[in-house]
C-alpha cells in the first residue's frame, strides 16, 4: 500500500513538472515560427501550469516538514517511556517508516549530535539514547548542581 501512495504521489508531481516543460517548448517553437493569438494562448497555458506546478512542490515540501515533525514526536514519545532510549524497530512500530528508513531517520539524528548511540553487548543492536528525554522519576530525584558529586 506504501509503495502504492509514492507512485501516486510522484505522478501527481511529475505530471504538472512534465507539463510546464511541454507548455515551454511549444511556446518557443510557437514564439519563434508563426504569429497570432497562439503565441498568448501557449504563453498563458505555460504560466497557469507553472503555477500550478510552483504550488504542488510547495504542499509536497509542507507535507513532509509535517511528516518530520509527527515522527520528531513519536521518537520523543517512545524515549520519554523508556528513559530516553529508543531502537529503529520502536520507531518503525509507532509510525509509517519501514525499518531501514526509521534506522536511516535515528541515524541521522545521532550525526547531527541530537542523540547518543550505544550498541546492545547481544547481537549489537544499536540504541539511541536522547538525552532530552528523561522519564518522571528521574525527573523526580534530580538535583541541584551543587549537590551532584564528581
């Protein structure tokens, strides 16, 4: 069903891109060889699907901030419960990512220095540990600076 939605959603944006490719090469060749009320027809059908084209590249960047956000939260989420650790299958779990990309999305928070990644001593799974996400007992028995002895 994923791979069904991407297919369909690439169409709906390459589709409009395709047209304002086509809408501007006809208005050259029309520009340049003949003279009439073509010439303003093409030049308004390119600018109505570049438009067109302009706005379905702006909802698709919108979606996907979207999209970013809602798993930002889930990953904060599912660290909040479990101390600030959470794994790629977690995360692939809780939201539509499938495997790879939840591990690909966690990776990519640990290189931006946003998480810690530590390794199970059993087949080496990699947790990734969010610092900012603490449950309420820790919250609960934390203390002052002063008090914390080095």
């Amino acid at each position: 069903m994923e791979k069904v939605k991407k297919i369909f959603l690439s169409v709906i944006y390459i589709v409009p891109f395709s047209l304002t490719v086509l809408a501007v090469i006809m208005m050259v060749i029309l520009f340049f060889h003949s003279e009439g009320p073509h010439v303003s027809g093409v030049i308004t059908f390119a600018i109505i699907t570049l438009l067109f084209g302009c706005i379905s590249l702006k909802i698709k960047r919108k979606k996907s901030t979207l999209k970013n956000k809602e798993i930002e939260n889930t990953i904060l989420n599912i660290a909040t419960e479990h101390n600030g650790l959470i794994t790629a299958s977690e995360l692939a779990i809780n939201t539509s990512l499938e495997l790879k990309a939840a591990s690909t999305y966690l990776e990519s928070c640990y290189v931006k220095g946003i998480c810690d990644k530590k390794f199970t001593e059993k087949n080496l799974i990699e947790v990734y540990f969010f610092k900012t996400s603490i449950s309420s007992e820790t919250k609960r028995t934390a203390k002052l600076i002063s008090e914390i002895k080095i």
